[in-house]
C-alpha cells in the first residue's frame, strides 16, 4: 500500500518546489489523484522519477 501525500508535503519532504511537483505531475512521472479539489502524489523518491526521465530521454534521442 502506498503512502499519499498532498503536493505541499511531497514538496517539503523531499525538498522540492511545489511547481515542480506539479511540472511532474503533467510529464506523467507521478502517479497522483484528485477527489473534488484534494490532489494526492504517490510517495515516491525523486531519485526514481530522475532515473525514469533519463532512461525515456536516452531511450528516444531527439531527432535532427
């Protein structure tokens, strides 16, 4: 079972800006849900999110 927390406490716990929990959000890299207004983010380690990123931008290099 995960842990959920809102995006102020992903933010603080992990020492992020809430923009950028919200930029993460929209670039799919966490999984989240809204009940009315209440968002939740899934607990989930920045490091894992870093590594998901770098692995999609190694995998698809741009193309000339």
């Amino acid at each position: 079972m995960s842990d959920w927390l809102t995006v102020r406490q992903y933010a603080t716990k992990y020492a992020i800006s809430p923009k950028t929990v919200h930029k993460w959000k929209q670039a799919g890299y966490l999984d989240f849900y809204v009940v009315g207004r209440c968002l939740r983010v899934e607990n989930r380690s920045p490091k894992a999110i870093v590594r998901q990123s770098m692995s999609i931008s190694i995998s698809h290099p741009p193309k000339p």
